[in-house]
C-alpha cells in the first residue's frame, strides 16, 4: 500500500517520509544533474581496542585451524585380523576424521577401509558409503566378509541400508549424499584431474560429511595437482591455497608447478599432518610380517628394431607408429600367451588393438569401454577365480582395485607415458600375496622411442616421493593422533611496512 502522506512509494515509512523529508513537497522528476553520480565522501574511524591490537596479534587470530570431526579408538574394538601397522593406521585415520592412506598394492587399504567404515558407523548410528571403481565393489564386500565385517553392494538410494554400503563411482548420482555420516573412496586417484567432472561432483557432493578418507595405492609422482585435489576433498586445504603457499610456476609453463625451494620440507610435513603413504610396514618401523615381494622381471620386446630411436617424437607421430605396426606387436603377444598354459593379462591402449589380440589370443575375452557393466564385473571376477585364461583390456578400465595375484604374466602391447596406469597395472599382480616371480613384457615398435625409459625415470620419482613421505609420516602415525589441522607458512617480515597517506586517514 501507498504511503498515507506522499502516496508514491510503497514502502515509505511514515516517521521518516519522504514528504516530511522535503518539507511535504511531492518529490520532482529527477533532472539531468541529478543523474550524475556524485563524490561519496567515507569518513573512516578506528575504535581504541583495534588500534591497541599490534601486528602479530592480528596474525595470530587470521590462524583459523581447520576443524577435525575425529575420534579415538581403541586398539581392542578393531578387528583382530588387522597387522600392527594396519590397525595404528585405522586409528590415526579416525582420530583425524579425514584422511588419506597412500598404501602400497597388497597393504591392506580394503580391510582398511573397511574397519574404518565400520567404527563411523558404529559411533554415529548413521550409514556409510564406499565408493570404488566396477568390480571391486563386490570383491571389497567379499572381503569383508571373510573378516566378519558386514558390507552390501547398493545400486541406488532405495538400496541403502543402515551400516556399510558399497557401489560404483558412476552411480553416485543415485544416491542422496547426506544421508551419510562417512565416505570412503576406494582407488581415490580418480581425483587426478583437476578439472574433471567426477573430481568436481565429489568434492561438492561429500563437502559437509564429517568423516572422509581416500585410499589408493600411491599418487603419480611430481602430480602435484592430484595432491591438491585430495587436500581439497578432505577439506583440509584447497588446491588453489596449496599451489600458492608451496608452488611456483615453472618459468613460462603456467600448467606446470614446482616445490618453492624452502617450502619443501613444509610441504612434506603438511603432507604428513593428513596423509600417510607407505610401500612396505618396515618404513614406518614396523616388523615385515611376510611383507616381500617377489622378483618382477620386466621384459622389452621391439618388434622392428634392435633398439627405440632416440629423436623426439610428436603424440600424432608416435600414435602413427603403434597403428602401423599393430599386427606385429599383436602377433608377438599372441604368441606369448598361445605356448603357455598359465594365465595371461594384455594390456592395450587402442580399440584395434584389442580387436586384433580377442582374434589371435585363444581362449581370451575382452572388455571394453562400451560393454555392459554387468559383463565387464563377470568377466574380471571370473578372471579372479581362474576361470578365464587370457583377459585382454586396457588399464583405464580394470587396471585399479583389482587383486589379480593368481595370474604372474602381463603383456603392454604398447605403453603410454602415463606412470600411474603403467604402476598400477603392473601392481595388478605383483603384490603382496604373490608367491611367484612375476613376468612383464612390454611389445614396443622401435619408433615409439625410449618409452621404457621415460617410466623408469617417473619410477625413480615416485620411490623417492614415497622415501620423503615415510620418513615423515612415521612419527605422525605412530606418535601423533592429533586431529587434522591447517598449517600455515610462518611470515616474518624484513621490510617495514608503510601505509599511504590519505586524506581520509589523516581526518580520522
């Protein structure tokens, strides 16, 4: 309604009418000048308690910790099948709320995760869900049964019921996310691309559930991005406040980062403060317990050549190269796996590369990116069990999560330069548990250049990554089950710091 005394503004309060205002003179149309903005004039005051506040207070109140939804618990509540080193990890990842288990293949991250899962359950009466990639979901329900943790596979929200619940990473849209009190992520390097669209949907969807933990095998060597990513899910640190208090750019290369040379041993702490990453118990100064792996004898295989050039290709170059010598690199894979009576995996990378390896490998299946999720499951369990002599697939689609241990020969008819996918395919069936040397043959056409090489060099990365990473991570897991904190970079200035002199400071 209208105001009472100058009937032209609805929402006019009568004590301060715009009548009254203007000596009850109707307001006139605004004219020309009345249309050009005018200086605002902002007097600016400092109470007294502020300007008694010295600098380093200031500093100190900006420290916000970032706050942890942990719990302790104790040794005796978890399972009994738990090592030492396993069952001090699963109380430090809980004591921290979120965390993140970067434990070698044949570690033990799925019983793991699995206690994990079950003690937030159990302190919350609120279910928990375990994401993992496409058969392995019903693998880590199996194991938790063997070790008398109850755990079901879910296919949507209707499916969910009060305790552990498991499904795939392409089904998450069917599930209402709050409900849970915990989220595991199973193979948890599908954070890797920092742009990507499952990276996103995780982060956003899992940023108010109290407990979270990431497992995987181990994060690619100098992807710093990765790092960040898993920061950022655990809520511990975004990716942007990680490349800007540790990173600078490397010269003119802004998508690449490197460590700021006396940032690294922070760097490495911070890391510790949420992360624990290990390759076998005795980094961490615990007993062995068996953990040995057998020998891994890489084999490499140039079918056109008696060595890899050494010039520089391009991508399109060297995907020329692997087209046009497909039908070799195939054969000689067939013939690998045609003479043997073992069980043989074949890595490859195109289409027509599996195509060709299904034709000339007998008694093989293939699985594709396109084929139904239910024969791609049957088809990789029953490639567990032994029933299938030859798989052929690519490592994108079965090389993470799987426990291939039965199986001691692999073929790469081809490799790309993707460390992580190399790493984890070969982790496939070299782990612990594998009591038979394991074979590794990389079928290569001399054109593709030192391709071998390029991984050994990223190898060497990773090794010294997870050194760094041991020795700082065993006195935070074995002493240390404070809560997950933010740490920030000392500032210590050496320069005076003076303030402009303006007018409207100097009236105040």
């Amino acid at each position: 309604m209208d105001c009472e005394l100058c009937q032209h503004n609805e929402y006019c309060i009568p004590d301060d009418c715009e009548m009254i205002r203007n000596e009850k003179r109707p307001p006139s149309a605004p004219t020309e000048n009345d249309r050009e903005p005018k200086n605002i004039h902002l007097n600016y005051s400092i109470s007294p308690e502020a300007s008694q506040l010295d600098y380093d207070q200031f500093i100190t109140q900006k420290e916000q910790p970032n706050e942890s939804s942990g719990f302790e618990v104790d040794a005796a509540d978890l399972p009994g099948a738990l090592f030492d080193f396993q069952c001090d990890i699963v109380r430090w990842s809980l004591a921290k709320g979120r965390a993140a288990i970067f434990a070698d293949c044949g570690l033990g991250k799925t019983l793991m995760q699995l206690a994990w899962a079950d003690q937030v359950y159990r302190r919350t009466d609120k279910p928990v869900l375990i994401l993992a990639p496409l058969a392995v979901a019903a693998q880590t329900a199996a194991e938790g049964k063997r070790f008398g943790i109850d755990a079901v596979v879910v296919e949507r929200q209707k499916d969910v019921v009060d305790g552990i619940n498991i499904t795939n990473y392409d089904k998450l849209d069917r599930f209402d996310t709050s409900v849970f009190s915990g989220v595991v992520l199973d193979e948890s390097s599908i954070l890797k691309s920092f742009t990507g669209k499952v990276r996103t949907m995780l982060i956003n969807a899992f940023s108010r559930t109290p407990y979270r933990l990431a497992c995987t095998a181990t994060p690619a060597p100098n992807d710093y991005m990765e790092l960040g990513n898993h920061s950022e899910f655990l809520g511990v640190m975004s990716r942007t406040e990680m490349l800007s208090m540790f990173f600078v750019h490397d010269g003119g290369d802004t998508a690449k980062w490197r460590l700021k040379g006396h940032a690294e041993m922070a760097f490495w702490r911070w890391m510790a403060s949420w992360s624990v990453v290990l390759d076998n118990p005795t980094s961490l100064g615990y007993a062995d317990n068996g953990y040995e792996l057998p020998p891994l004898r890489v084999h490499e295989i140039i079918v056109d050549g008696d060595a890899p050039t050494t010039e520089k290709l391009t991508l399109t170059q060297r995907r020329n190269a692997r087209k046009e010598s497909l039908d070799a690199r195939c054969q000689a894979a067939a013939d690998l796996v045609n003479t043997s009576r073992e069980q043989w995996l074949v890595w490859c990378d195109l289409n027509a590369e599996s195509e060709k390896l299904h034709e000339l490998c007998e008694m093989s299946r293939q699985v594709r990116g396109s084929d139904k999720a239910s024969y791609k499951a049957s088809t990789m369990l029953g490639f567990s069990v032994g029933v299938l002599k030859c798989l052929v697939t690519k490592p994108k689609i079965a090389g993470f999560g799987m426990n291939w241990q039965n199986c001691r020969n692999m073929i790469f008819v081809g490799l790309s330069d993707s460390y992580e996918q190399y790493y984890q395919a070969v982790r496939r069936c070299w782990r612990f548990g594998q009591t038979q040397p394991v074979d590794v043959y990389i079928i290569i056409s001399a054109r593709e250049g030192a391709v071998k090489e390029n991984i050994e060099r990223k190898e060497a990365d990773a090794i010294n990554m997870r050194r760094k990473m041991a020795e700082l991570t065993r006195e935070s897991v074995r002493e240390n089950l404070t809560r997950t904190t933010r740490i920030m970079a000392e500032y210590k200035p050496t320069t005076p710091m003076r303030l402009p002199k303006w007018a409207e400071m100097e009236s105040a």
